[in-house]
C-alpha cells in the first residue's frame, strides 16, 4: 500500500481537500485504485451535529456516516464510494480506544497516547486504506490520507506522531508528504516566510515534507519557487503552484502542467505498481473527459441563474454539494452558472417592515432567476419564506427543485394554497398546527439526536402511471432509483389522497409505499420536489440526474438532455453493488 499525506500549514482552509482530491485524480489516471481518508481533529464522533454555519455542510454516504464535507470531494473528483470509516474523528478514536480497555483488551496496562492511541490511528487508516471504494472491486494501490487543522495545532498532535509513525511502518518508497502552504502578496510580492516556518514545525514535528504546493492568489513566479525550494531544502521540481483559477476543476491539469504526477511516481515508484490495464484505459477516458469539461467552461457564455433560498446562505460551505452539483450540471449543458444566494427569512413579510432593501433585494433575486432551489435544512427560521419561493415557483412556472425540508415546504404550500387547509404546516414548527402536512417519522428516537435520522442510500420506487415524469424519464424511466437520505420528518400520508386529488403527484415512494419520497407537478416547466440528497451522489463526470433535469429545464434544453442522458448509466446504480464496510 502507498501512501499519501497531504498536510498543511500557515492558515487553515487553505485548500488541502482540492489538493488532495486532484492528487487521487491523476493517480486514478495513472491506472491505479484510490481510496481516500479524511482526518478531523475534533472532538465529535461526526459531523451529524456540528452547525452548518460554523463547520460547512455535513456530507451523508451509502452506509449512512454523516462526515466531513471533504469526503464529498474526494468522491467528486475519484468517481468512489466511501464509508463513515473514511472519516476519523477524534472522538471516533478516543471512543474507540476507551471501549478497547474496558473489555480489557490492554490486559491492564496504562493506556497513552503514545503508544496506544497513535498505534489505533495507524490501524485504523491500515485497514480502511484495503476496503475497495470502486466499481472495480480492486483493493486500493494508494490511500490519500489528508490531515485536517494545521500542523501544530494542540488537538492534531496525537495524528501527527501517528502520521510520522506510519511513514516508517510503511517502508521507504511506500510514503509520501505534501505539505500545503500559503504564500500571501504583500502588494506585489510573494512572501516565502510564512511557508519557510511551516516546514520547519512540520520538520520538528517528525514529518518530512516531500512536496511542497503553494497557494498564492496569482501565480508562483519562478524567483519565489527557487528560494522556497533552496530554504526548505527540496528540490525545484518538489514545489508547485496552485493559484486561483476560474474553477476548482483546473487544479488537477494545473498540478499536472508543472510535473506532479511524475514527480509523485518517481517518489513513489508507482511504476513498480502492477496495473490492471482495463484500469489505464479507463484512466485515459477520465482525464480527456475532465480535460474537455474543465476547459470547455471558459469558452462558454451563455449564462443560466439559480437561486438558491436558504437559511446559511452565509457561508456558501453550508450548501458545498448543492452548489457542486449545479456545477456539475452547467457543465454537461454547456452553460455557465449564475448561483445567487438568497437567505429565505429575507422574503418573509416580517423582514419588509424591519429590512424593506433587504426584503425588496431578495424578492428581485426570486422573481429574476430562471431557476429556483430550496435546499434541506432543520428548524422553523425562515421556512415561510422558503415557502413563498415554492409559491412564486409554482404560480409563475419557473422551474423548482425541493430537496428534503425543500420538498417539505412545497408540499405545504401546495396544501395551504391550493387544497384550501390554511393552517397546514409542520410538526417540525408548530407543535399543534390545524393541519399537519409533515410529521415526525413514528421509527424515529425524539430524545436522542446524533445519528437517529433516516440516513444513507436507500430505495425510491417510482409509482405506476408515472411514465409522464420529467425526472423518471431523466432515470432512463426506471422503476427503483437508489439515493442517500437525511431526514427526520416526511410528508403526512393522511394528507397524500387529497394532495394527489387536487393534482399534487407522488411519483416516487419507498419501499412500503407509505413514506412519499418524490412529488411532481404534471402541467409545469420542472416542479420537483425530493425528499432525499440527490446532490450526495452528484459527480463531475456523472452529474445527478435529478438536479441535471432542473438545470436543464432552467437552461430551456430539458428535452435536450434528457435525450441525451436516459440512456447513460447511472452513477448510484452502479455504485449500489459496492458492498458497504
């Protein structure tokens, strides 16, 4: 097994989970299999109930691990399934060790941190690294292990002696260390302190940086690389460059323009590595695939706009795969995308009186764009704007997507508006609303929060009579669709016959065909609501068929595409014969 660290250094956020994503990618086109592990260094088992707004999106895979939203790149970008032990936590290892001496696996020995807790991180990664996370089925040649935080942060310690460990467990030739900086501009100049001092506390801390990428806001002139690789003592073709680009997208042919992937076979010998040639082959249609893509994004200018209502528009992370996934979909209708972000509390009557600029500014932003998203999110704050922009959407024919509390909203709407029951609302706001048009799911553990949802990849079975479907058609007209879910509430099925009676359609339930899983509108541009995260299995060169179809129905090209996709397999069936570890 090889490894690969990507660290960093400076400042977080930096963009270690790109680097890390786009060194998977030209690995994986090398022929190799790629897994990947994200290491946080907090203290919460997961993410499940970190703050949107402090911490970005919480990213749900198959097996229903709700992780760090960097586990949605490393699938973007490697086309992979991961599991929620693909993820390390601080607490997952602190539980992990703690559980271990109370059975007395120690046979009574003082447990520490070295060795027994640094020993548990490397096992951990060791056995997670073999788990196959492809269609191939193939045990992974490399593990791209990327370590949260910042290197001398008190908290990722305990990962860094583990990391400085492993390198030598691994055997010469078998790790590999890039270490992100960030070069800031000084006015005209790039500064190289900053990254001078982060390799030598990595240094000190038992790490041997064997790659040195380099964020800057424009491009590392050649003066800057030499004197970094000269005071940190590597060699020029061990530094590159990674300035800000147009898309995230061109940092993998970025990265390969200046020698990287070379550089990173030599130092790990992967030409030593037998390859699957069915896996080269398919190496080379990826990267032509992304090549053409990534590229063919600067030569477009027709521009479609989204808005996006939601309630943690103030920090874009939030919605991290939601907007990803509308990438995705701009892309593969060569269109650009114009995201605007609306904070739905801001089109509720209320805010006109207390914020009118605000109130009329968000307004103009719904009844401008030729799209209009309502993501997921929890809590009452600004759902009867939400609730608002599914009227407008729905009134006006401007297409709509409802993903989970989106769905939620547009079925309430529909409800108060149009089957006359006025009061309806959600179980989730109002304890004691006249009519409840969403209720708590009966299987579901109301004094325990974390990890009680319904969560992960499970089955949607479209309904007979159906086959108008706009987003059926999408799915090539499948009976059963497989999608990752993450909800606590569902639509009442009391209320289903008399929705459906005043033209509300549940095309797509589960498996018991009690619990309402799509709803559709018949006579309508695109008005789709889902009560699952189509956006978790979106990828860069699979998009989800789902936000595809709202994309495209956005674009005025829906007939276009769906001639072009029906038939193309998808994504999250293939991915379904993966088993889960």
């Amino acid at each position: 097994m090889k490894y690969v660290l990507v660290s960093g250094g400076v400042i977080s956020g930096v963009g270690k989970g790109i680097i890390a994503s786009s060194c998977g990618l030209l690995l994986k086109t090398a022929g190799l299999a790629v897994s990947s592990i994200k290491i946080d260094p907090y203290l919460n088992p997961d993410a499940g109930l970190m703050n949107p707004l402090e911490h970005g999106e919480c990213f749900v895979l198959d097996d229903g691990g709700e992780a760090d939203l960097d586990l949605g790149n490393y699938e973007r970008y490697l086309g992979v399934t991961l599991g929620r032990d693909n993820n390390i936590t601080t607490g997952k290892i602190y539980q992990h060790v703690i559980e271990k001496e109370r059975r007395g696996d120690y046979l009574g020995k003082t447990v520490q941190i070295v060795p027994h807790l640094t020993n548990e991180i490397q096992n951990w990664v060791e056995r997670v690294a073999k788990v196959p996370v492809d269609e191939s089925g193939r045990t992974p040649d490399v593990c791209i292990i990327e370590l949260g935080g910042t290197v001398g942060d008190i908290e990722s310690a305990p990962f860094v002696e583990a990391m400085s460990q492993l390198q030598r467990r691994a055997g010469k030739n078998n790790f590999l260390e890039i270490h992100v900086s960030y070069v800031p501009l000084i006015g005209s100049e790039q500064k190289t302190k900053p990254t001078q001092r982060a390799i030598s506390d990595v240094r000190s801390a038992g790490l041997r940086p064997d790659l040195i990428a380099c964020r800057c806001e424009t491009p590392l002139e050649e003066g800057t690389i030499q004197k970094i690789a000269n005071a940190c003592q590597v060699e020029r073709d061990q530094v590159v460059g990674v300035h800000n680009v147009s898309t995230t997208y061109r940092v993998p042919i970025l990265l390969e323009k200046q020698g990287f992937l070379k550089t990173i076979k030599e130092l790990l010998h992967i030409d030593s590595v037998p390859k699957d040639p069915k896996l080269i082959e398919q190496g080379k249609v990826i990267w032509q695939e992304w090549q053409g893509l990534a590229i063919s994004q600067d030569r477009v200018f027709e521009t479609v706009s989204i808005a996006l209502v939601g309630k943690y528009t103030s920090l874009h992370d939030s919605y991290m795969s939601v907007s990803k996934a509308l990438e995705h979909s701009a892309m593969h209708c060569k269109k650009k995308l114009d995201l605007i972000w609306v904070e739905s509390s801001h089109l509720e009557d209320e805010h006109k009186e207390t914020n009118p600029a605000e109130y009329y500014k968000a307004w103009h932003s719904v009844s401008t764009a030729n799209g209009i998203l309502v993501p997921g999110g929890f809590g009452e704050r600004g759902t009867e704007g939400m609730i608002k922009a599914a009227q407008w959407a729905r009134t006006n024919n401007v297409p709509y997507l409802g993903v989970c509390l989106g769905m939620q909203v547009a079925v309430i709407e529909y409800a108060r508006n149009v089957c006359g029951l006025t009061g309806a609302g959600s179980d989730e706001f109002h304890e004691n609303c006249e009519h409840s048009a969403i209720v708590y799911m009966p299987e579901i553990d109301k004094t325990k929060m974390g990890g009680t949802m319904r969560l992960g990849k499970r089955a949607t079975h479209f309904q007979p009579g159906t086959e108008w479907s706009r987003l059926r058609k999408l799915y090539g007209d499948k009976q059963e669709i497989w999608e990752r879910h993450r909800h606590r509430y569902e639509v009442n099925p009391e209320l289903v016959d008399q929705l459906e009676q005043a033209g509300l359609a549940f095309v797509g339930k589960d498996d018991t065909g009690k619990r309402m899983e799509i709803v559709e509108l018949k006579d309508h541009k695109w008005f789709v609501g889902v009560q699952f995260h189509p956006e978790y299995l979106s990828r860069v060169l699979a998009p989800s068929k789902t936000f595809l179809g709202f994309f495209a129905a956005s674009a005025g090209c829906l007939e276009e595409i769906t001639e072009m996709f029906k038939d193309r397999h998808d994504l999250s069936h293939r991915e379904m014969k993966i088993p889960l570890h």
